[in-house]
C-alpha cells in the first residue's frame, strides 16, 4: 500500500510539474512593419533583452519590410547574433515580405519562416542621405555586405551562402517555396499558431550552442513600440519630414517677426529638429533641400518689397520643385516618395501665407495714423491771434504758434492744418468743400 500511495504521489508531482512548466512557457512577439530604421533596432533591442530577463522561450518577430538604414541593420544582426534567447523571424503576413535589411535580419536568426506569398531578398545596398559614392566604393560596401551575411548563412548551408551572395550583388528575391527549398528557411506557417506548432521541439542555434524549443501551447505575449519609438518610425515617412520642416520654417519665422513669446520658437525648432533626424536617415537630393530654402527666401524679399508679388508666385513654384526633387533618389527607396498633391497643397498653403501677411503690410502702409501729432493735419481751427505770417491758432483744444502759407489771416477766421514742423502749425484758410474736422473754439 505504501508503495503504490508513494507512486501515485511521484506521478502527481510530474504531472503538476508538467503542467507548471507548460503554464510558465511564453513566447514575445514583437511587430516591425514597415521600412528599418534605428527606432526598429531599438524596440527589437529593447523587446529581446525582456524576452531574455523574463525567460521567455522564443522571441517571435513579425516582419515585413521593403529595406531600410544599413547601419541599424547591422546593430539588429548584431543583436540576433548575442541574444539570449533564440529569435524566430516571420516574414508575414501573406503579401508581405523581407526585401533588403530584411533579408539580412532574417538570415541572422536563430530560425526563419515565411508566410504564403510572401518574398524574400533584393538586398543590394543603398547608401544612407542619398550621398553619391564612386564605384569603387560601392564595391567595397558590397563586399563587406557580402561577407557579413556569408558568416550567418553559413549556418543554413552553402547553398543559402550563395543565395545570400546574389541577392546582395544581383537583388535575387525568392518566394517562401523557393527560400524552404534552399534552406533559407525553416518552414512555411500560415499563422503565428502554426509556427509556434512546427518550431515546437526542434533545435536552432543559440549563440555558440543549440537549444530545443517547446513553443506548442506558449503563452503569446505581444511587445508594442514604445510611444517615442512609434513616433522615430513615423518620422522616415517623406511626407511627414516634408511637413515638419516647411512647418518648422514658418514657426521660425512667426516668432522673429514677433519676438517675446516662446511657444513658436520653441515649436518650430523642434520641428526643424525631427525634420533633421528624418532626413538623416532618408534618401534625398540635397538639391531639393537648397531649393526648398530659395523659395523662403523669395517669401521673405517679397514681404520687403510689398506690391512685387511675383516673387511669391516664383517662391511657390521653387517650393514645389525643390520638395519634388528632396526625396526623389534612389527610385527604389524602401521609405516611398513624397506625394505629389501634398507637396502642391502644401506650396500653395505657404504662399497664401506669406501673401497674406504682405497684403497686411500694404493695408497698413495706406492707413492714417491715429495717434500722434501727426493726427492733427487736417483738423479744422479758429485763428485767435491775426497770422501775418505768424500767429496763433485754436486746434484740437489746444492753442498753437501758427503760420499761414496763404497771405494774411484775420482774428476769428477757420483755418485747416495742412503740415506740422517741430511745434509749429501751418495752415490755410479753410478750404471751400469743408474738408477737415471742425473744432469748436473754447476759452
């Protein structure tokens, strides 16, 4: 009886054990759709290093990408390359792919799948700011490229290694068939569920080791962007970097025209500022950028020469060819181009702005001032004491040394003031349609 008591208790202390151990068991999923950037190699960074603290049993990254920054790239490799728990790449969803940097991550995993009609490959390198490098070094940059991802493949066989080797000389791709075929990958899943049933028991590499994964019936815990990382990644869109620098731009100049405040200046510095992070990491045409910068420059001569609006019609169509021409190479950009309505709207927003603000300082230019002894030009008086030439005049309440500019001027006369010379009125007899604001004499 004891014997069969003490066996019934070691089976219910394995299979609670069994069953702690299938409760404990969490696999992270982590999400980068979209172009690579080195907010993308942070989050992955971040996600993997809490994946590894909490003893996760795999990190699963959802991938589809068209390419991106090769320096974040590489850091990312880097970071496959030492994690601490084994890192599956999934190239999902169906249409997707892992053009390019993606290529380059995926073969750096510890395991690989793709979803149906999904492509891989197209990883021939483009160089960071648009910068325009000799062949000499863009052969150079190639080799290392090679080379580096060689030393990953290798892992997959020597088949995948010259795959590797074609898709960064040649920009091969393959589909998720082709890729299973050579290796590339490890399986073809048609869902998260699918790929964590068909990883589940197999061995992958881990650093300088192996290790065997039990993915079946994990826990799928999801790592989003960080806030500030969601908003670096949205920053590599054209059209957002667009606007922020010609809204920067505006910001700027709003407070120099109206100095005291902050909020301006402050916003518009740091619009320039996420424009600059942007534009460090997207293809563009420094050309556009210079003309981007002739065109405010038209705005603001045209604000000191009011009336010369051509200007602001020449800046408008500067504007948009500059802006056209910004983000305009390399044609295959993974980060897209700028949208050409946007740029139009955005050109024509700008100009009416500074047309705006020209017109104001022609209406105001037309005023009469109304205040100051200027005012009183115009105002009608009463003569107290006679002007011949000189003598004094009632006017706005006030009593005035006056000159008449036309011949003598009796006592008890109207006059009308027609200049202002330091304190000295002068003024004629009043003119026969009554122009003039009549002032009626007082003690």
């Amino acid at each position: 009886m004891m014997r069969v008591l003490a066996l019934a208790l070691c089976l219910l202390a394995a299979l609670t054990s069994n069953a702690g151990a299938q409760a404990e068991r969490e696999v992270y999923v982590l999400t980068v759709d979209g172009a690579i950037s080195s907010a993308t190699a942070d989050y992955i960074s971040r996600g993997i290093a809490l994946a590894g603290r909490e003893g996760a049993q795999a990190v699963v990254i959802l991938l589809d990408t068209p390419g991106g920054d090769v320096t974040a790239t590489l850091k990312i490799m880097e970071t496959l390359e030492n994690a601490e728990v084994p890192v599956i790449v999934y190239v999902w969803p169906r249409g997707g792919m892992a053009a390019s940097a993606g290529t380059l991550i995926t073969l750096a995993a510890s395991g690989a799948a793709m979803a149906p009609r999904t492509t891989i490959g197209a990883a021939h390198p483009v160089v960071p700011g648009g910068a325009e490098v000799d062949a000499e070094t863009m052969e150079k940059m190639v080799n290392v490229l090679v080379e580096h991802a060689g030393v990953f493949a290798a892992r997959r066989g020597e088949a995948v290694v010259e795959w590797a080797e074609r898709a960064i000389r040649e920009s091969e791709t393959a589909d998720e068939q082709e890729a299973l075929d050579l290796g590339l990958i490890d399986v073809i899943a048609e869902d998260l569920n699918d790929l964590l049933t068909q990883f589940d028991g197999r061995t992958v590499p881990l650093g300088t080791g192996e290790v065997t994964l039990h993915t079946a019936s994990a826990t799928v815990r999801e790592v989003p962007m960080s806030p500030i990382e969601q908003i670096l990644s949205v920053l590599i869109n054209p059209n957002i970097a667009f606007l922020l620098l010609i809204l920067g731009i505006q910001l700027i100049y709003l407070e120099l025209s109206a100095p005291g405040g902050w909020v301006a200046g402050f916003l518009g510095v740091l619009c320039l500022a996420l424009a600059a992070y942007a534009m460090r990491i997207l293809p563009l045409n420094w050309l556009g950028l210079v003309l981007i910068g002739v065109s405010f420059v038209l705005f603001f001569l045209d604000l000191k020469t009011p009336g010369v609006q051509a200007l602001t019609f020449v800046g408008v169509g500067t504007l948009i060819v500059g802006a056209l021409v910004l983000f305009n190479v390399p044609a295959h950009s993974p980060y897209g181009r700028v949208s050409v309505p946007l740029v139009v709207a955005t050109a024509l927003v700008t100009g009416a702005f500074f047309a705006f603000i020209v017109a104001k300082g022609l209406r105001a230019q037309r005023l009469q001032p109304v205040t100051g002894p200027e005012t009183i030009i115009g105002h009608l008086g009463s003569v107290r004491t006679p002007l011949d030439p000189e003598g004094t005049v009632w006017v706005a309440g006030e009593l005035w040394t006056a000159v008449a500019d036309d011949g003598p001027i009796a006592a008890g006369e109207q006059v009308e003031v027609v200049s202002l010379e330091g304190l000295r009125l002068h003024v004629r007899r009043k003119s026969r349609d009554g122009r003039g604001t009549a002032v009626t004499p007082q003690s």
